[in-house]
C-alpha cells in the first residue's frame, strides 16, 4: 500500500513573509552569536533556510544552509569570528527553493568583499538584470537581491555610501537591506518603508534587525526605526552611526504594511512605534464594536495567530474567551496522509476541539485572516461536530483580495478566495452562521500609533502606493530560469 | 572560542510523563497509519522514542526508533502490514536512554509472539527480575516492563488470558499495558488505575489509548475507561470486547493520577469522565477564589501550560486575561547558549515580554507548577524589566513535596524546591510580590466529575496508595546496570 | 523518468562469511579502541554491523549500529572504558536484517551481564530454542546465538565455565563463540573447529580473534589457535589464560573450513597454523599443473580475490601475470542502474578490461570460484570484446555444488550453477573457451600445513562431517518469524 | 579519554589530480545518468565534491554536493531531464572546501545559461580578477573558473564560440575546460594539453571526458583526444562536432602532463594515444633495467598504484611478483587514531606485510613516487619487522622536486621530501637498504607513444613550459580570501 506524504498543508491558508533580517557591529561582542540569537527571534520571518556572514576586517566567513536556525547551525557558530556580522532568514513559496538562492548573498568586488541580507521583494529586478547582462554582468541565482550587488560594484561613485546610494535609487519595489562591507555595515530601508527595520544599541555596538522582538534576546535597547529613504552607516562600537537619506524620489507619505500587524510580526514587537500587540487586541476590539448583532456565549481563536484578537473580542463584548480548539505542538512539515476516510478532519492533526467547551454553544470563531479558504471550513466544521450550534467567523482583517508586490508571498491572485467570491459565497464555503470581516477602517483604527494614509493596504485594496502592479506588468520576460 | 549547546533547559522545570500507548484491531482499516495517528495526538506523553508493531496473524513486524513520530516514520508504514497493532511514545529521564529500550517490545515465547507497550512503572520489578533470573531467564533491556512479559512466558496456565492474569498479579506499581499476540490485543490497566486507559469503537474495529484525544484523530468514539483492574481481550472487529476483572487484591478506592489533570494530558482528552480542560479552568477559578487580597490589573500565564487555569482566574477576578508572554515557537531541543552576559536571561529565547501589555501593572502570572524553581524566577525577573508593577504568581497545583513512583519523573526529592524551602522562602527566591499555591481541596474541588477520594495526590502528600515508598525501600539492587 | 537503484549486485557471485569477532582482556590498554582496531581489520568477514561491548567489572557498556566499523563508530569509542571488550562485525544475507539481531548481544542472568559474539552457525537452533520456550524463555531476537545465552543462564552448574561447558555440549554446528562476563571473557571453538579463532599476547593483555591479521594490528603476537573443543578462559592481564577441553564427544578429526582459504580469509592472516597467502599462491600452482594444455600468453585475475592464484599460476606456467582488468576502488553499496543499453555491462562498473594488455592474446583468467555464475560470464565478454582471443576460465576452487550449514551464506542449493550444470555446460554458459576448477585432491595439496583429513570441504562434495544435512532435515519448523 | 581522529592520512602521501570532467550531448540518451556513470569511472580524479548540470534547451538543472558520486546522486538523477549534460568531480586540497566552490559553476549572462566544469589550474586568474572587478565584475567563488565565465560574459564578439575563444586566449596555466550553452557543448584545451580531454562517439550523440575509461562504461568509442589549443563543438547528436584551432599564441611543443602516466590515470584509459597500462609496466621495465646490481628474491608494490610498475619490474628481473602487503578494501576516509604505542604502524591499517611472503628475503618494493616521505618509512619498517632480509625501494618516477602549477597539489614545494634531501639521505631516512628512482630518460621511453619533447616534467625538473612560475611570481596579491 503507497502512501502519501503531506508537507505543512496546514499553513497554505496564510499569507507568508519572505524573509527577516539581522546585523551587528561591535568589538566587544561575539557577533555571530549575536546574530544567531537574533535570527532565532526572528525564525518565524522565514524557516526555509538561514545563514550568517561575518567579517574580521579582512575576511569574510559564512555559513548557510536549507532549515531552521537551530538546525543549521547546530554545530554552533565559533568559527565565525570577526566584529560584524550579517543574517538572514528566509521563507520560499516553491518547492524549487535551491540552496543557491540562501541569503546572505557574498561575493568579491573592486572593494573587498561585500555581504547582503534582504527583506522584500523588488518589482523591476528583471530590468535591471538584463541591462546588466547587456555590460556583462553574470549572476548566480534566481534572486532579486543579487541584482543590487551587482548595482553597487557597477557604480563609479567614489565612497561605497555613494554607490549604494546610486544603486537604491535604480531599484524598485521594497527592500529593508542590510550590507556588509569588510569594515561596515550599511542599513537601507525603502522610501515607502514598505519592510520593517529597526536601530539597537548594545552596552558596545550596535545591531538592526527587522523587528525589535530580536533585540529583547540580544540584550539590546531599541532606539528607533530606521526611516523610509534613509540609509544607515555602522563603523564604530560607540559613535552614533551615520544616516543619509538617500531617496532622490521620496514619497509624501509611508506605506508601511499592515500585514505585520495583522499576522507577520511577533506579537512583542514594536514596529514603527506600533506595538504589535496592542494593535491586534485593538482588531478584535473593533471587530467587537462592528459586530454587535452576534450575541456569542463564547468567544475562541484560531490559535495562535487569532489569538490576540478573540482575547480583544471577548473583552469587548464581555464573553469569556475560551480554549476552543487544541493545538498539536509537535506538528512536523511533513507527515503520513491519513486515509480517504479520515481525510475530512486531516486538519485534526494541529487542531482538536475541546468538546466541553463548544458544546451546545453559539460560538465566535476569530481568526485574523482568510486567504485560501481551505482551512476555515475545516474548522467550522470539526466545531459543528463537537457540537458548537452557531459557529460566527470573525476576521481580524479585510477580505484579501489582491497581490502583494513588496515580499509578501499571496500566491496567484486567482486562488484567493475573496477575489472569487462574495462574503456571503464564503459564509457558506465554510459553512458558518456568520462571517465577519473588520472594516480597512476599524483595522486603520486599531493601528492608532501610525497615521492611516501611512500604511499600504494594498492586498486589500489594490491601491499599489508605487504603481508596482504596471511596473511588474511592464517588466520584460526574465532571462533566467 | 568553544561554545556550549543546552538541551532542552526549559523543560527541566516540570514533571514529566513516561509514555503514551495505542492499539488497534481492524480488519478494515490500516492498523499501522491508525496507529502512527493515534500516536502523533499522544505525542505529548513522550518524544524521546517511539515504535509500532503490527500482527497479520502470522507474523509480527515492528519498526522503531529514537525520537519523534514524525521522524521515526517519516518513509511511512506502509510495510507495516496486518490487522491488529500497538504502539508507544516515550518520555525517558535519562541520556542514557538507549535504543534497545524502546517500546514496544517484542519477544518468542511458546504461545508465539508477544509484544507490550507499558505506560507507567512497576515498583517491584527488581525482586521479581532477580527471582526469575534465579529460574534462568536472560533479560534484554533494562526496562521494567520486559518482567511482564517474562512473567507471561513462565505461566503454566492454559489460556494467554488467565497466564497474563497471573503475572499482573504479581506486579505492582502503576501500570496502564497493552500486549499483542499473534491474533488478539489485551489491555490492562493496574487496580488503582494510576495511569488513563481508554476504549474506543470504530467503524469496524476497536482501539485503546492513553487518552481520549487520539480516537478523535483516527475517528473513533470514546466507549469508557478501562477499569482499575481490568483486562479488556479485543480479538474481533465488531463483537463488544471481552472483559475480566483480574485483580485478586482489589483496593477499596482508585488512586487517579492527578497530574493528568494539572498538566499532562492534553486540554481535548476525557479520561476517567472528566474533561481535562474543564478541570483546568476551573483549577483557575478555585485559584482566584483562594486569594481575594490580590487586586490585579491583569492576568497572564505561563504559555501554554499555564493558560487554561489563568483564563479560568481571569475569568473568576473579573479582570483581563492578556498574553503577557511571547512564546517562540520554534525553540528546538539544542541550541547555542547564549553569552555570559545574555545567560540571565535564556529563558527570552522561549518566552518573551510584552511590554505593552504589563509595564505599570499589577499582574498575576499563573502557571501549573514549580518542580525545581529555576525557571520561574527568571520569568518574574523578566516580567518586572519589561515594568511590571507587581507580580503575583498563582500555581493551581499544590507545592510538589515528593517522589512519584507510579510513572511520573520528578526527579530526586532533593531536588524538588518544594521539599526543601518554605512557599515564602520560594516567593523570595523567585522574585514574586505574592506566591500562591491552590490548595489541596480546591484542586480536588475542580476535578468535579471523580471522587476526591479516588485520586492520587503523593506527589503532593506522600501518600502513596499501594505504600510504594516502603516497597521501593525494600527492593533489592536491581542486578543489572 | 524512474531510475532503478541496484545493491552490491556484483558480490552476489560469492560466498559470503557470516562473522569475525575479537576479543581482549587488558587493564593496561584502551580494550574498546583496540577491539575497534580488531575489527578494522577483520572488516572483510562481514560489512553489514558491527558493534562491542566492553566491562568495566561492574557495568557493561554497549554501542552497536549497522554499517562498517568505521562508520558505525565514527564518534569514537571513548565511552567505552573497562578492562576487557568483545566486538564483532556481520554480514547477513536478507535486506530483512534488523538492528536488534547486531551482535555483540548482551543479556542480565542469574550471573550478572553477559555478552556474546558468534562466527558460525547453529544447526539444532530450532529445537533447543522449542524446548527453551516450553520451560517459559522468551527470545529477542532471530539470532540462533541467542540461544547460547538462554542455555548458560538455564544451567544450574555453580561455575560460570561449568555452566557454559553445560551449554555448548547441547549446541551443534560451527561456533567459534566469545563470551564476557563482568569480569572475564571466555573462548569456545566447536569441536570440529569449522571457524578459526585464535589466541594473542599484548604486553600487557589477552586477546582472540576470527584471525591473525587482527592481532598485527593492536600490536599482539600470534600464540596458538583455540582448539576445536577447547575453552580458554581470560581473566588476568599476565598469567597464562586457562584451558578446557569441554565437548563430550570429540571428533577424531577437525573439519576446518577449506573455504577459508579459498577466499574468505585475508591473505596476511595465518590460521591453523597455515599461511593464507601460501596456500593461495599454491592453490594458483596446483591449477596450473592440472591445466597443461593451455598455453597462454598472460595469466590475469578477476581483482582482488582471484589475484594470489593468478599469480601462482603464471609462477609455474612461467608466462606473465598481468592485470588486464581495471578495479573501480570507488564503487559503492548502491548506485544507479545503468540503462538498459548498458545494462549487459554493468559490471564494468566494477571491472574493466585494459585492451591493450588483452587484445589478441590467449588469456588464462584465473578466479576464486564460481557460485552462481552470473558475473563470470560478463567478464569473459568484456575481455572478448576487448580482443582477447582466447579466454581459458580457471578457478581455484573446485565446482560448489552442495549448502553449507557451518556460517557461510551459500545461498539455496538450487542457485549454485555447479549444483545443475556440468562443466561443459557452465563453459558454454560464461562464454569461455575453456573452464577448469582445481581437483579437490590439487587444493588440499596447496593447503600443505593442514592433514587432509582435517579440513571441512562439503560445499564441494556435501560430505558433511556431523552429517548436519540429516539435522537440519529433522529441525522443527521454527516457531518464530 | 579524549580520542584523536585522523582523516586520509595515508594518502597524503601522494600528489592529488585536482579534477575530472564530462559531457554528453544526446536526444537518444538519458544524458543525466549517462554523466552520472561518466563521474562514476572518473573518480578517481576527484573525491571531495561532484556535480552535474544538464540542458533541456530552456532551462537548466544542477544538482550537486560534496562527496562521492553515489552518496552525492544517492536519490538518483532523474529529475535532471535534458539533452546535454556536464559533470565534474574535484579533489580539494584544503579542508576550508566551501560548498559553493563545487563545480559545474552555473551562471546567468545575456546569452542565457552557461555552465563550467574545468580540470587545470590558470595562473593568471589573480590579475584577470582584478582587472575585472575595476570593470564592475562580481565574483560568488574563489574558483579560479569563475574568471572564464565572466570573461565570456564581456566579450564583445557576435557569437558564443567567438566569445569563448576570445576569452580563453586571455587566460594562462592548464585547462580542460567544458561549457555548456542552453543548446550546446564547448571543449576547450589549453593550447599545451596538459591536462587530457577525449572525444567519444555514441550511438546517438558524443561525448567529452577527462579518460577513456568514462566512455567504456557509457558505451562510447573514443574517437580522438582534443587537441591542444583545440575548441570542439558539440550540437548535433550525428553530425561530426565542429573543430577550432583558437589559440592565437601556439607553443611548438605540446607539453601533456607525465603524471598522468605515472599515477593519476586509470590503467585502463588511453590519453593522448598512450595506453596508460603499457606505460607503467614499462617504466618498470626501465627502472629494472636501471638497477642491475640489485638481485631480488622477489618484487613486491605498494598496493595498488605501484603494482604495474612492480609487475614490469619483475618481468624484467626475472624473478617472482608476489602481494607482500595486503591492503584493507574497507579504509575510510576518516577513524580513530591507534594509541600512542600503536602510533608508529598506523599505516598497518591499511597495508599489512605477508610475513610468509617477505620472511628472510630480499625484496624489491616498487612505489610509483616518493612525495613527503612519510608512509615510505612506515612500509619499510613494517617489512623488516616481518623479516625482510633487504628491502630495495624503487621508484617508477623520478624525484618530486618542484611544484606544479598546472593543476595538481604538490603542496608546498618545502613539504617535498626530494626537494631538501638527497637521494642518500631519503634512502637513509626511509630505512631501505637501497632506493632507486627511475631515470627521467627512462620514464620517458616507457611513455613510448609521445614525442619525449610534449611531456610536462616540470615537477621532477622545474622546466615550466610556459614560465609559469614567473607568472605566479608576478601576480598580484589576490582580492579574495
């Protein structure tokens, strides 16, 4: 008898961040070990493959590989010595993902060598690339990122901060960047600061990571976020690092993504001066306000994403927030198909309700998004069969009914279920009494540190703050695989 | 620079369960992929080892291995042909844990094969080891359970049921078993029914397990518990199993583990007719009701053991339940130890404060238990960085004093903090504002659907159901290493 | 496209030993590292597992895994402290080999730890094994070794020597067996003494072994044989190891393995005082005077085991010896099968002709011997097709034609070529333009060191020395898998 | 105990090949396996990384690790689906060998895909470099190949085979070097031929490879060797490849490596027309004729690559070639030291005297170089401790005195024992009773194939055909690390 294997089926019903970030400068620290911590507050960015480059002023030594932190570098990183270094993790959307593509990018130019971590997604990198090949430029991977090495050892500039500086400004899309030259290390950040990207300071030196969760476990202090367009230098333990806005084309307003408040980012993170958390309490709370018809005996989650918003919900309404359904914790990527019978309930293997709670219940299901609407129905239906007898889906974001060009992996836009089909359409895919989504205003409004014409809700909206979806339409066939 | 791997620190701060077992006997469906589902949902009981045998009648296959089940069969068991099979998953105290103690265990014996899977722990396994030894019996392992089967083997009885009749009768201790011979599974559990046993029915079949959770998973319906002293003979697919009371010394009353019902088994399972989740929140309730002088602006809890019960006080104090404490989800077993400097705080790799949420507050911190103290007065420690005003830690089970001997590793009575140091001595050693542990009759209170006459609390009050303290006094030196 | 993955086809076509073991008792020498050592060397008996064992007088520590020694202990050895250590490496001839057959196997009696490595096989396994089980044994394993272990702990003899003394006058077939108990280790060789073992000195120590090459090695001087029915008993680094002749009924005359060597055995080794080396480059000698109407130009060998013969035979035929097939030192256990239009060539993956040194010469090819026939065959074409003119198969061995019961793998009866086809029929099969096999009278010459009458040659003529063919025939049905 | 683990040390006692190479170009042909086979014959070129790329005219795959060809390609190759394929296998001298080092590079450029793999070594690639890098080049390896692939991406001219010619014509030192377009193969030869590359006709296709025992195992004929300065052409499976004599700067005199001869070749390959099997038989016929005075009772080798020369050796002498050392098939690549006390026979490990062979005779050993020095002495020392009455070292090249600059490891030119010691003190150092290297007039008429003018002798001579050592004088400090 054949048997099939299934590979994490369970989170295909969520959008996913491609990448985080992690840099630090000092001489009274042991960086890479540093690096390593702080790529391990950072594992949920990105679980493909990870890696970390550092340098002792003359060489550069990296290590990489497919998988988590804690695997990859399970050997330890003593071998890595030097004063800076870089990391990166990383999440792919295919199967495809070659360990070539592993970021830090490394590679030798008429100024030493010159390490890159990127966070984004850039909309006219196929461009470039073929501009590039006209000059003679070769390229190693199927990476956007490389391209912007290649920029930068292209460039005539006479300081590497300039040729940076010319090289971001030919690129396109959203990028929080971190650079490693053999002496410094270069933050930029986007002019719509699409990407999170945060400053540290350490008792001796300095670290900049994509969320701030990363500083708490390095011991570092957060001092602020680097700003959209501007590009900071690190080449000393002690002394202020230097900044430069750099865009020539700087945007009136921010488009910082809503997404990482609404799923990416960890929940004590405080991105933009936003704590996370606080803005998914807030969701729920709205979601409450929008939804005073439902009169729930209890409120549950989908956890541990919808977690936070059902606790916001329930305060709001003022029901008991309950446990309603059980999580496996030892869920592996992959595992044994069960058989045709039991296939119905395969979403058991990581969620079980808890019958005593549901039973006989009308119950508020939270969950902060939908994407393919595989998964939901899945739910509602083991809560039905647990005996829940009103099964109300709350959502702690707008309907996603577009493509994200700025990192974020939303798959075609063919298979997300709101692009399809109507709320009520949903409603009844998933087989639920009701279904909610918050309002793109409640969801500004629970951001209440950040001005709401700064954020980019354009997977809800298609209001692309850059224009990217003419760019990616514009942009030539690539000349790679 | 050399660098220091930990393993698994966090979780040296709570007690630990041994093992889970599983059975199936179907001729319709598949034994083995049932089984690896059952247990992949009783993977909480035990992931250091694990293994399946499986019967067609004629032969007995078995395939197992050191670690989790995913890992274990991760190229499937689609050779695992038959229909009828047990397995096991397996918590061990020791680094040494050695391959050939992994369960099931299989051995030849004159009735053919013989496999077992054992959750719990005999308390006079070196007497009876040591007399048959006498006999001339060569043992395999140093696993306790290899006695049982032993035992079977040197029955002179006529049937496989009155022989495994005769050897449980000559053990003690706490054990839940399932054995598998060529055409049948027997399942025992001991007369105090220390550790969970569980039937259920199939759509053409029948299963056991330790808990209730992993029927739903391979989609049968809890019948009942096995019963304290008990033996269960399922050897057809739909005719109601056969039932002997076997126990020739039956105790007045049972002797149910109670910390199952703290913190063991998973918040979805029913066992002994109670639902674990309930107790929890009510746990949580009784915890609240017994410290009215606590005015807190919040409730927080230890992720994720520690939640119910603090949901179930928040709840009971009418104030929030927030998540004041980040967990990480993708700590592994190994990893770097972080820098002298960051050592204080190691335990941020796991769980991390959310500022937001408790800076200039007064907070109470529930968690299930405090086994040895390490762990908890980091967390308080990291509470009050992050501003917390007060913390009150709430723990809704009483002060673990001493030893179990029926399954449970509590590792040396000296080492229990409980054991040696006042609940103020603890409060200061942690940290706390306030220390509470539930009481007694308050626990017992929550677990509403037994007898509070029919648990075993030892590990609490030292006493031991059977005296298994004077029994385990009396036991000669095991003969082997 | 799906690709076929092939293992080892190309040893198919030999016999196969089934075990080496060693041996040392040493308070002055790292015993696991010199039985790692020991192994090493003793590779060639067996590739499937290996494992050792080592007492430190009070506890036993095990390490034992399926692979080469090197790999199997590629963490090192350093863990295993004690003063005395058995080892042994395995070679089994089912993929159904499992891990919990490995040897060294190690059990707790009535006498303390017991462990044990056996070279040979067993032919009243079955009914001892029965008849064990009726007094309420259980066996682990399908080894018949286990047996041994479960006859000594039976034995109610008062000294450990006595009891294995009861124990192995109730075995039949070959052994050569080590035993080790907490504090010594103990030789037995069956009284025909089918498998070799012999005796070493270290400076400051004891050891045994399958053969002499293991004692050049660890740095011992080669002292004796064990006898055939002789028991040696280890427990002193400096005195003279005691002696017992243990079997009840001696035979009047050895029956040592010819086979030995034949092939198996390495050409350094010296076993029953007889020079491996010698008695090849002989046996090449006695081939060549049986084969004087062949005139060759070049005598070649199929590499590496036919190659002493070869070289024997050019010696008196007095033309060159050459090697006109190249050795793939690289090839591996599995590999992909070449296409089917290569496919008549896959041993050239193995073995490929040098044209130059062949073509248009009368080659003699001389190899050790022919079981199956299915590789020799291929090799003749490949030298044909390479411009050989003539191709004269001469093997050293006499035709096998009937099972071995004594340890050597020969496969079912019905696979030995010799077993169905004359020569004149196996000529034509394999393509050669003449096939000659030694006498049996040529090859005992070449074993000058050896009485005739001693050695065990009933592969070629099934004249059995303990007429084990009648025992089999009356063996049980075994009662397990 | 701390235990000491040793890796390859025997072999460092010889010069390393740096790489070998092979491609295939066939719509008939299963061009992935077919290279996997092709690596297979050639791995004795290179064992430390492996990989193939392949083309189906639109894209290209590459897989590829470090590692043997069977543990690399373990899961097959049959994902790798195309009609050209390229492969390399590569010996590394350093363990600093990074993963992204391993050839066949792939790179994009603006003519497509292009792929290298590259046996040789340039000795202008620090300055080709950074001439380069000022130009704007990146660089992702530290393999000097990398430099080709960028300078054919510079190149101006209007076709790729235009291209390739300008921009080998820029690079100096030893190359076979193969590319592969989407839709062709280019073989380029250095224009000394130093190192071999053969042309192979299929039934449907052609192929390229180091050897030509690469094409007895697929089958192929050999057609020729590519000729120095030679550019083959390869896109058609029938039509003949199309020829380019590229090289503007022709030497007179080829100048093929004549350690290919010696030791890095297969014995069954032809290169260059010379069957490499006749020349080492051959130079032991020199060597014999070159050392009258000595009269041997026999001729033994060091196994294995000595053996055809020893072979030779005593066809000359007249006197018996015997196996005096047996050679452990079951070496690894790494294991555990042997004790201090066994220290001084670790090479035993992995060859063993045959005391009955060497035992009171005067022995001629034949080895085919002496390169530091270090396992001679061990074999010599084991042979007199067996009893060797004399033992007369003779080499089949002459004393390595120089280092290569074309591709093999010679290590540091400190490191060669002939180039600090005399012929007297080496003999004394090894403890032989006399040593003999081979003439170079003599190692060159063995090599009777090849005008005695196109050989490279410079590492026994520090002949550089092209100045190579003053070019690597001259080359500035390199950019990379």
């Amino acid at each position: 008898m054949e048997q099939i294997f299934e590979e994490q089926n369970f989170s295909e019903d969520k959008l996913h961040e491609e990448c985080g970030v992690f840099g630090i400068f000092s001489h009274n620290e042991d960086v890479a070990l540093n690096t390593y911590w702080g790529l391990y507050a950072l594992q949920h960015r990105g679980q493909e493959s990870t890696g970390i480059v550092v340098t002792d002023g003359e060489r550069m030594k990296i290590k990489k590989g497919m998988g988590l932190v804690a695997d990859v570098f399970k050997d330890g990183v003593a071998d890595l010595q030097g004063y800076a270094a870089i990391g990166h993790v990383r999440y792919s959307t295919t199967g495809a993902s070659m360990p070539y593509n592993i970021q830090p990018l490394k590679v030798y130019f008429d100024g030493g060598n010159l390490a890159l971590s990127h966070n984004g997604n850039l909309t006219n990198a196929g461009q470039l690339r073929a501009n590039l090949a006209k000059e003679g430029a070769v390229f190693n991977t199927t990476v956007d990122s490389e391209v912007v090495l290649t920029l930068i050892a292209y460039s005539a500039r006479p300081t590497i901060e300039e040729r940076v500086a010319e090289a971001v400004n030919q690129i396109k899309g959203a990028f929080a960047i971190l650079l490693m030259t053999d002496n410094k290390i270069i933050a930029v950040r986007d002019p719509y600061g699409f990407r999170p990207l945060v400053l540290g300071k350490m008792e001796n030196g300095w670290c900049v990571a994509s969320e701030s969760c990363a500083f708490d476990l390095v011991g570092a202090e957060l001092v602020r976020d680097v700003k959209p367009g501007e590009m900071i230098i690190i080449d000393s333990d002690n002394s202020e690092p230097r900044s430069m806005m750099w865009a020539e084309n700087k945007p009136a307003k921010p488009a910082h993504c809503i997404f990482e408040y609404v799923y990416f980012a960890r929940n004590d993170s405080i991105i933009d001066n936003q704590s996370v958390y606080d803005a998914r309490i807030q969701m729920g709370r709205e979601l409450a306000k929008e939804t005073p018809d439902i009169h729930p005996d209890i409120v549950i989650s989908v956890p541990d994403s919808g977690t936070p918003a059902a606790i916001g919900y329930a305060m709001e309404a003022g029901v008991p927030f309950l446990e309603g359904l059980t999580k496996n914790r030892y869920v592996g990527r992959t595992f044994i198909q069960p058989t045709q019978k039991q296939r119905a309930n395969a979403v058991r293997l990581k969620l079980n309700p808890v019958r005593s709670v549901v039973e006989g219940k009308s119950v508020v299901m939270v969950d902060d998004s939908i994407v393919r609407g595989t998964t939901s129905g899945k739910i509602v239906k083991l809560l039905k069969e647990a005996g829940a007898r009103e099964v109300h889906v709350c959502i702690s974001s707008p309907p996603v009914t577009d493509s994200c060009y700025y990192g974020i992996d939303t798959s075609e836009r063919k298979e997300l279920i709101a692009a399809r089909c109507t709320e009520n359409e949903i409603c009844r895919y998933i087989g639920a009494d009701s279904l909610h989504y918050i309002s793109m205003d409640g969801m500004k409004r629970a951001i209440d540190k950040i001005d709401p014409e700064g954020l980019c809700c354009a997977c809800f909206s298609a209001k692309y703050p850059d224009n990217a979806d003419s760019v990616i339409k514009a942009e030539p066939e690539s000349i790679i695989e």
